[in-house]
C-alpha cells in the first residue's frame, strides 16, 4: 500500500468502534470506501474536514455532493427478483458511503443519518445477499451509540 492509498485519519470514537480491517480497504467492493462513490466522498470530505463538525447531518453531506435525492431511492422497489433497480443500488452505495464518511471523519453520525445508513447496508444486503462485509457492517452500526 501506498500513501496515496492510505484513507485519512479516523477520529477516535471511529476507530475504537468499527476495529475490522474491512473500514481501512480501499479495495474491497463491499468495504464502505472500496466502492468509487466511498472513496470519493471519504477523499473530498477529508480535504473539507474543517467544514465539518458537530451538527453536520448525512442528508446535509448529500445535499452538498447533489446527491440529495439518494435518501428516497433507497425506498426503490424491486419488482423482479431477478433484476435490481440501478437508481437503488446507486443509491444505497452512495449513501452508505457518505454515512461511514462523516462517521470516519467526525465520529459522529446524526439519528436520521445513522437510520438512513443502516437502511442502506440493508438494501445492499438484500441485493447482494449475506457478504460478510455488509454484514459487519450492519452489525457495528447496529451497535454504534446513537
């Protein structure tokens, strides 16, 4: 690994909480920053960190990206099972991403903000079925102190 493949800095309450070394890949498909639109937004964020701060929300981050109108395509419906909704899957990446963003940067994460990213790893799990990733993922944000 290079630096340049190092992701920033965690703040603490982020690094105490989520210990598994799937939240510092930046490779992995199912890894909340190894997907573009995580890594992405882990990078600009990071970059803007001191715009950050305690009542930075999810849907604010979201809204600044464009990317606001990801909240409600995570209530896509999949109609054939066979064939998932691109709009959900987008969606559920991105906001998935942005919430272990503001998590990794701030280490803290809004109560609509962290139901919005649980819902999404549960889109993901739905879609993609039950990948240890996703599932430790769901499971630590289960268990994050709202």
């Amino acid at each position: 690994m290079t630096d340049d493949d190092r992701l920033p800095t965690p703040a603490p309450a982020f690094a105490a909480h989520f210990t598994d070394p799937l939240y510092d890949d930046p490779a992995s498909e199912y890894a909340p920053f190894g997907t573009d639109e995580g890594a992405d937004l882990l990078h600009e964020w990071a970059d803007r960190r001191d715009e950050l701060g305690p009542s930075s929300t999810l849907a604010h981050l979201l809204e600044e990206e464009g990317a606001g109108e990801m909240l409600q395509d995570l209530d896509l419906p999949i109609t054939d099972p066979h064939r998932t909704p691109d709009g959900l899957v987008d969606a559920a990446t991105t906001v998935l991403g942005a919430g272990f963003t503001l998590l990794r940067l701030t280490g803290r994460l809004d109560d609509q903000g962290l139901a919005d990213t649980r819902k999404a790893v549960d889109v993901l799990l739905r879609v993609h079925g039950e990948q240890p990733e996703l599932v430790r993922q769901r499971d630590d944000l289960r268990s994050w102190p709202a």
